[in-house]
C-alpha cells in the first residue's frame, strides 16, 4: 500500500493549489480517503474525508466552503483543491488510508501561504 502525495508550493492568501494523492498497492475504490495537515509543534488535523464511492465528503470547519475533497477511482487519484488561501493553512498535508488493520500515509506535501 503506497500514498504520493503532491502539489504543494508557495502561493499567495487568496490563491489557490490543488493537491493530489495517488494511490497503488491496493483496490483504491473500495476505500475511504482523509486529508490531514500538521504544522509543528501541533497534532495532525483531518480537514476532509471522502467515502469510498465518492458520495460523501466531510470538512473540517476551518476550511469547510474553501477546500473540496474529490476522487477518480479509474485513476487511483483523490484531490483536494484548496481556494481562497490563508496564512493559517500553511502546513504539511497528507493522504491517508486505513486498510485492515493497517494505516498508511502519504509522505507529505508543504504548502506555504506568504505574501
């Protein structure tokens, strides 16, 4: 089980990135995906969820109305397109999956938010 996760850089508060996780190693359609951040100093956040089918997605609320959560299931790719950038999201991101008993993660991908 393999998470890569990308598209992270430096953007402007207003701007906006998207990200993407691609996955390998397992039946990515029959699974549950989470994006998390954390800044140091401080507990990795989930910000958004979305179900195995792609009918249900949660946000957290900081960044509910802002990020949308998405997935291609023939591609094994989830994306999180982030608009309406703030300093304050400024942090690693990750993709996440829970497969059995095992937790995966993706290795990370910075996103900076600076004028």
């Amino acid at each position: 089980v393999q998470l890569m996760a990308s598209g992270g850089g430096l953007v402007q508060p207003g701007g906006s990135l998207r990200l993407a996780c691609v996955a390998s190693g397992f039946r990515f359609s029959r699974y549950d995906i989470s994006w998390y951040r954390q800044v140091p100093g401080k507990e990795r956040e989930r910000i958004a969820f979305i179900s195995d089918s792609g009918d249900r997605t949660t946000y957290a609320d900081s960044v509910k109305g802002r990020f949308t959560i998405s997935r291609d299931n023939f591609k094994s790719i989830s994306y999180l397109q982030m608009n309406s950038l703030k300093p304050e999201d400024t942090a690693a991101y990750y993709c996440r999956v829970v497969v059995g008993v095992m937790t995966t993660w993706g290795q990370g991908t910075q996103v900076t938010v600076s004028s």
